[in-house]
C-alpha cells in the first residue's frame, strides 16, 4: 500500500503558495486495511476515509465509469489493482493531477507542470464533460490563479461550451452553486468566476438575471466590465473597513450582495433569486436591505439629505448600535463616485443626537412624537450635512 499527496496541496506547493488542506490518495489498499489502520469511513459512497490523527481525507486510488446522470452517476470500483496514472486520469484539470510520494518524488503523467508553467487550465481527458460540477470548478481556478496569469486553454473552453449547450448545468443543485460561488469569492480576482461562467453560456443557465446584467459575451481580455464585474472589483478593493466605522464581517456576502444588487428591479425580485440560490442569511439580509433603497441610490450618492435620511431610516441606522457598513459598501459599489458613506458618516452622529426624551417633555406621545422626532432628525441631517460642505 503506498500513499500519495494530491491535488490542490501539491499544486499550490508547486506554485509557492499557502497550502489551505491537504488530500491523499492510496494505491494498493482497501477499506479493511484502512480501518485496520485506524482510518474512519467518510462517505458512505466514495472509499474516502478521514486520518485517525489529523482528521485529513485519505481515499482510494479508483475507477470510474459513467453510469447515470449528474456529478453522482458514476459507478466507482477502488480495487488495491488501481494504479496512481488511473486515479489521476479521473481528475479535472492537470494541474490537479499531480501526485507526491513520501521521498517528495512527483508523479506527472499528465503533464501537469507544464501547465502550471505556462499558466494553463487544461483538462486531462474527454472523461471531463462527463461531469457538470467540473464546469464549476474549471471557474472557480480561473478566479483562484487568475493573478497568476492562468487561462482556460481553448479546448478545454470549448468542452465547458459544450456541456453548457446540452444543458448539463441543469444537474447543478442550488446549494453547490452557492458553495462554489461563495469560494470563488474568497479568491484573488473573484470576477473571473463569472467572465467564465458567461463566456461558455453557463451563467445563462445558473443565474439568468446576472448573465443579462453582463451583456452579450466577448473575447477575453477586449470587452470592458460590465456593470456587476464593476461592482464586484470596487467591492473587492475595498481594505475592508468601511464609513462610517466598522469592519466589513463577511466578505462573500459583501462581494455577492455587491455583484447581484444592480441585477435586481425590486426586493420582490431579489428576493426570488435569494430563494432559488438557496442564499445564506447575511448575504440575503444585505442584498434585500441594498435593493430596498436602489431608488434612492443616485440621491445618495450626491449625498443629498432627503436620501441619506430615508436610507438611514429604513436601515434603522438612527439606533447607535447598528452598523451599516456593509450595506454602504454594497450601494457604493454600484457608482463610480459616491458620498453615501462620507454623507451618512457626518448625518448619522447628528441625527443620532436626537432622542425622543426632550420630545416626552414637551407631552408629545404616539404618533406625535414619532412625527416630531422623525422632523427634528431630518432636520439634524441638513444642518450637519451642510456644515460640513457636503450640501448647500
């Protein structure tokens, strides 16, 4: 029985770049030796075990045969016969198919270093299309090794075409897409993930809002960024503290929230996205509370009063403790030059200031008061906003 370092961990090691986990392949074992050895089962469908000590995922070198539909409907047969070049043919890319022995010796059949010195995503055999969820990752790399200078070699392009024109991507469930998008988001240029998808018609299929958003495709590297590949960048560039105080907490909510936000006409509609997505809750809450003011964006970007009050407002952002930032970002990310963040960083504390406790004195109470403190707030706003220049 002989064990083998795979895939991303030896890639990115190639690459000199942080290895985030490690995977292991094992040729000429079976369960009962795994188990044997301590090993427990982590799949009830794959021979995939996790290591006793450091809880690594250890699998066995094996076979696969397309037997049904989706990324599930494969017969798989992991006999100690199957060889190290037969399990590394069922992988992706080549760059992914490259094995490390305990001596450090590398194990390429495929040609992967190659590859990763040309910069190439290449796949390692027709065997690809035969699973959709490929489609997925192959985007997810670009995104991931984009800064490199990777690029997706036309062949493989052209296999990610096709699947998209048969209509594999159908067999994609919502709760993988989220998955894959939310760890593209996490990378070095997050957009690439998208221009993929998109290029080879596949983002039609997933998310048609966001496709249409993006316009007609176009040769790589000619077109310019479309409206939420813009937004996106913008998001992405942010160090992440945001005005008016505050860190942003969750940057996939932050960049997806940012990238769909122009997609969408209404919550209604955002909210039928959020449903088929099958979103998480912070990137849901942002996306709802961002497309809730789009009316009143262009008003706040100019960091007119009568706009920032009514986003303050239907944010509850008057309440001290709430933190807006994230939102503020998602909004400015959508224009090119914008004062939400500096108007509502100066409008905030003012209107904050003002508390209902002066108001009962003066025997306002229900409905009354709520007028009046809503007027001496606005109020606050214009006068703080137009001491500090931001508006005449």
């Amino acid at each position: 029985m002989k064990i083998f370092l795979v895939g991303g961990a030896v890639r990115d090691m190639l690459l000199e770049l942080p290895v985030a986990e490690r995977d292991w392949v094992v040729v000429g074992g079976d369960p009962a030796q795994m188990r044997k050895r301590g090993f427990v089962a982590a799949d009830a469908e794959f021979p995939v075990f996790l290591h006793p000590e450091t809880g690594e995922e250890y699998a066995l070198a094996r076979r696969e045969v397309k037997r049904g539909e989706g990324y599930r409907g494969f017969e798989v047969y992991c006999g100690p016969d199957v060889t190290l070049e037969e399990d590394l043919r069922r992988r992706d890319l080549t760059v992914n198919a490259i094995a490390q022995d305990s001596d450090g010796q590398l194990s390429d059949p495929y040609h992967g270093r190659d590859d990763l010195a040309a910069r190439q995503l290449r796949h390692v055999s027709p065997a690809f299309v035969e699973d959709p969820l490929r489609v997925l990752r192959v985007a997810r790399f670009a995104a991931k090794l984009g800064a490199l200078g990777f690029q997706v070699v036309d062949a493989t392009h052209g296999l990610l075409y096709s699947m998209a024109e048969r209509g594999d991507l159908v067999q994609v469930t919502a709760e993988r897409l989220w998955r894959e998008m939310a760890k593209a988001m996490q990378t070095e240029q997050p957009w690439r993930f998208f221009e993929v998808l998109h290029g080879c018609g596949a983002l039609g299929q997933l998310i048609p809002d966001l496709a249409a958003a993006m316009g007609p495709t176009a040769v790589v590297g000619t077109a310019v960024d479309s409206p939420p590949i813009v937004a996106l960048k913008r998001t992405h560039q942010r160090t992440g503290s945001v005005t008016p105080g505050g860190v942003v907490p969750d940057r996939v909510a932050l960049s997806l929230a940012a990238t769909l936000a122009g997609c969408m006409d209404s919550v209604a509609a955002a909210d039928r996205l959020l449903t088929s997505l099958r979103a998480d809750r912070a990137t849901a809450r942002l996306l709802r509370r961002a497309v809730g003011v789009a009316p009143l964006w262009e008003g706040a970007h100019r960091a007119d009063p009568d706009a920032l009050f009514e986003i303050a407002h239907r944010w509850r952002a008057f309440d001290p403790k709430a933190d807006v930032s994230a939102e503020i970002a998602v909004c400015e990310a959508q224009a090119s030059a914008s004062r939400l963040g500096q108007g509502l960083a100066v409008a905030l504390p003012a209107a904050r200031a003002v508390t209902a406790s002066a108001l009962v004195e003066q025997g306002l109470s229900g409905a009354e008061l709520g007028r009046a403190l809503a007027t001496a707030r606005h109020r606050a706003v214009v006068e703080a906003l137009r001491a500090a220049g931001l508006s005449s």
